[in-house]
C-alpha cells in the first residue's frame, strides 16, 4: 500500500469509483463578516477549526495528496495549520471572488477528470454526501453538479433555478443568483446552492474565462458556472441534500455558535448510541475527535477537549475540564478536576479539585485528592496524595503515600529539578522535598521536614528544629498579665 493509500482517512480506504477525483476546498476569503482578524477558515467549532472539519471529511473520499486547499487571505497560517494532514495548497494571491479561486487549480488539477468543490466555511458536510454528489454526477455525465438544500431560511444563500418541462422542475439547471442580485418573486426561491460542486475539469476550464465581475460584488462567481456551461450546451445538474443542516455556512459569529452547538449535539447523540451515559448533555461541551468506551458516565457540566480519550466504566463528574488527556477504565473523576495532556491509568480516583498539568501520569489504583497539584510527574501504582500538594518533576514509585501539604520545591528561580520517591516511601505531612533529592524505597520522613539530602532506603528522616516544652510558662505569662492589669 502506497503512502497516499494509507493517509485516505480513518476508514484507510480510498474508493476506487473517484480516483480520478481531486477535492478542492475554498478557503482564500477573508470572511470579512465575522469581523475577525483571524482568517475564517481557522475559527473552530467543536474543537476544530471549519477547514480541519471539511478536509476531515474529504480525505475519507480520497487520498490527501488529492486534495487542493485554495489559500489566500493570511495564507501562511492556514497552511501551517493543515500542514500535518498532508494535503495540498494552491494560492490565490488576491481574492476576486469563487471563480477567480477555482481559475487557480487550473495547473494542479491537470490530469484529473472530475473536480469536486468544496467551501472551507461548510463544515458539516458528511463523506457520504460527498460520494453521492460524486456518483451522481459521473452516472449523469454532468459537466457541473450542484448539491443544494431547502433550509427553513434561505436568506444568505444564492438560489438555484431548476430548467422546468410542462411545468415540473428537471435536475437540469438553468441558472444560480446570488442574494444580492435577487428581484422581485425571485427571492420567493427556497432551493439555495450549497457552495458544493462537482464539475468535469476539462468543460469547467474550458469555459471559465467566460466569467465576468459584472455584478455589484464586482467579483468573479462560480455560481454564474451555471449559466456559462449551459450555454456551450454542456449539463449542469442539481441534486438536492437529503439534509439541510449539513450544507450550512458559517458567515457570521451566530452562526459559528449554532453550527457549534450542532455539531457538538451530534457528537453527544453518537456517543450515547455507542454506550455511553451522557446527563443532560446539552450542557457538556465535548470536542468533534473525543472518543469514551461503553458504561462511561458523563455528568452535567463537563467539557472534554481535543483528543482526549476515556476507556470504560468511568464516572466524570461534574464541572471537570479534561483537555487531550488519556483515560483507561474505571476510573473515578469527582468534580472540579482540570486535566491537561495527562494520562490516569485504570482504577485512578481524582478529585474534587485535582490540577493534573502536561506530563502527569497517575498509576493504577492510585489516588491524586483535593487541591493537589501535579506537573511531569509519575505517580506510580496504588499511590496517594490525597490533599494540598505541590508534585512537580517527580518519578514516584508505588505504594506510596505522599502526605497533606507536602511540596517539591523543584525550581531555584533558573532551572527545573528532579525529585525521586521510591517504591513504599511514607512521607508525612508538611514537607518540603528540595530537588534534587532522592527518598530511598520503604523510608520514612518526619512531618513538616524540609528534606535537603537523599534519604537512604528504610531510614526515618526528620529535618526540624527539635521541639522543646517550657514547663509552666503559659501559666506564669497569664499570672504576669493578670499583675499588670491591677496596678
Ligand atoms: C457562496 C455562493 C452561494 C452559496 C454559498 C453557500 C458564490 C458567489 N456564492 O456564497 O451561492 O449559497 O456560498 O455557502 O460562490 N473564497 C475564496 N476566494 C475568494 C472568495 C471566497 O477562496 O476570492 C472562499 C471563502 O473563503 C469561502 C468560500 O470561498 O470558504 C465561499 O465564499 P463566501 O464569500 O463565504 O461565499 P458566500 O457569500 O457564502
Ligand atoms: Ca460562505
């Protein structure tokens, strides 16, 4: 299997029916109407920016080295994004609408038959969608397929008007106006364009220089591709979604927010059909890539982020953010935990109130409580640290019990040191462990030591000021207090 073959995706298989296919994705424009000054493309929803959930979906179709993202508006930034998922980048150095943009990928597509466009603000469009508008549009011998819906609200879009014959509307198309251009009953038109297209690439760049700016945009269309192809007597086709919601667009802050919160209900909608119990999941947030095994139990409240992945049987309780961490079964998350690129290994409880930062791993069995804080730090097997702790660098083995309110101190103001707990270590409460610094295994350190030098394995370490008892004296201060008030 080539390298192509295998970057075709999750489902690793790159149909055959469209190898002759390459995608190209829209994402040059500016999307001047969400007032940013990040290009569109890049504004995530559910943990993904538009353009990752769009090329996602068309390298389940082919492979990424078939895929052309038309790049423009901050270029650099939305090729540095994409760079690892190895598609490929055309620019359009100044944005003079859709046309111009296809215009582009005249040279790249050379040698493909068939073009399949793609807008790098529709980011719900499924794979399978795709596939159909490819295999409609091959079994038709279309030179251009339009995928369009029927929203309640077609305000936005531009409508697509089907030729009629004895007064019923054909798959053929007879022309695409934008909003803007719309007059009189036209706008009564609820058939919008989607902003995907397939089109055959030697009529399409047969005739693309046809296209003109005359319209008040002052830019080049690809919608008037329609109009351009039927009159050289070429077929342009529609061929309606079976759902409108996945051909929405984000052009606005709302709706990025309404599309984000889609996607986000479908995410939980799946994850409950694959076994998971979700409570009132209306009010977990839960990123597009998160994945949970069966019997896990989410409560309200939550947000998982990024990649992160939780095996099965677990309880995460409420208010917990858990952010690209790796989760194994069983495990109790009490409420209020925030975890970031950490990894808690089977039968861990956390919480409430747990800090797992970057380069945490909590063992099997082990117990990190509240108000503990922990930093590139292992915690080995059915260890503990239950509450008020600082452990940052440090490798602990298991078995052991780290006590309330002990701390590594394992930065001097310039660099970063290592603390080392063996296997069955006791360290009571109140210490403070100076790195670098080792605890042998099975030692044993006082409470409130300050703990400066290694401690050999099954030693009692104690680093306080001894304590001394003044008998008498507070008596004798209360008697002076007394004698002084009377005269
Ligand atoms: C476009 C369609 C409209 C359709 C809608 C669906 C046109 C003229 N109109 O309108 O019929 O209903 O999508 O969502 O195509 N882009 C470039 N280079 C440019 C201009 C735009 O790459 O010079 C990219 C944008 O980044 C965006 C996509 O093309 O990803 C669509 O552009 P946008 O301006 O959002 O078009 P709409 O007004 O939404
Ligand atoms: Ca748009």
């Amino acid at each position: 299997m080539t390298k192509q073959n295998l970057n075709a995706g999750s489902s690793g298989k790159a149909k055959p029916t469209t190898a002759t296919f390459a995608i190209a994705v829209l994402a040059a424009g500016k999307g001047t109407r969400l007032k940013s000054r990040h290009p569109k493309v890049l504004h995530p929803i559910a943990g993904k920016t538009l353009l990752a959930h769009v090329v996602a979906a068309a390298s389940r179709i082919v492979p990424p080295a078939h895929i052309f993202a038309i790049i423009g508006h901050e270029g650099d930034r939305v090729r540095e994004a994409l760079q690892s998922t190895g598609i490929r980048f055309v620019e359009q150095v100044e944005q003079r609408g859709t046309g111009h943009a296809v215009k582009q990928t005249r040279d790249a597509l050379h040698g493909y038959e068939h073009v399949l466009v793609l807008s790098g603000d529709v980011p719900l469009i499924r794979p399978e969608t795709i596939e159909r508008v490819c295999d409609f549009h091959i079994a038709n011998g279309a030179a251009m397929t339009i995928l369009t819906a029927t929203p309640d609200d077609p305000t936005g879009y531009g409508r697509v008007f089907r030729k009629y014959v004895d007064l019923h509307p054909t798959d053929e198309v007879d022309r695409i106006i934008e909003q803007k251009s719309l007059s009189g009953s036209e706008g009564e038109q609820r058939e919008i364009n989607s902003g995907i297209y397939a089109f055959a690439v030697e009529p399409l760049f047969a005739h693309i220089d046809k296209l003109t700016t005359d319209n008040s945009a002052r830019e080049y269309y690809l919608t008037d591709m329609a109009a351009v192809l039927r009159q050289a007597k070429e077929k342009v086709l529609a061929l309606r979604a079976n759902d409108s919601n996945e051909v929405l667009g984000v052009n606005t802050r709302l709706e990025l927010a309404e599309l984000d919160a889609k996607l986000r209900a479908k995410k939980t909608r799946e994850l409950m059909e694959a076994g998971t119990t979700i409570f009132r999941p209306e009010t977990c947030d839960i990123d597009a890539d998160v994945e949970i095994s069966a019997d896990t139990v989410i409560e309200p409240f939550v947000q998982l982020i990024g990649r992160t992945k939780i095996g099965s049987d677990c309880r995460i309780r409420s208010y917990s953010v858990i952010t690209n961490c790796e989760i194994g079964n069983n495990v109790l998350v009490r409420p209020g935990c925030i975890m970031e690129d950490a990894v808690v290994r089977d039968g861990a409880e956390l919480g409430p109130y747990s800090h797992l930062r970057p380069g945490s791993e909590i063992g099997e069995g082990a117990h990190v409580g509240n108000f503990v804080e922990t930093k590139k730090t292992k915690l080995g097997k059915r260890s503990k640290a239950n509450h008020l702790t600082y452990l940052g660098d440090a490798v602990i083995g298991e078995g052991v019990n780290i006590g309330a309110g002990t701390i590594t101190c394992n930065y001097d103001g310039i660099s970063k040191y290592k603390t080392v707990i063996e296997d069955g270590v006791f360290v009571g409460s109140d210490t403070t462990l100076v790195a670098p610094v080792a605890l042998g295994k099975g030692s044993y350190v006082g409470a409130a030591s300050c703990i400066t030098e290694d401690v050999p394995p099954d030693a009692l370490a104690v680093a306080r000021g001894r304590q001394v008892n003044k008998a008498n004296w507070a008596a004798e201060k209360r008697q002076e207090r007394v004698a002084a008030k009377k005269s």
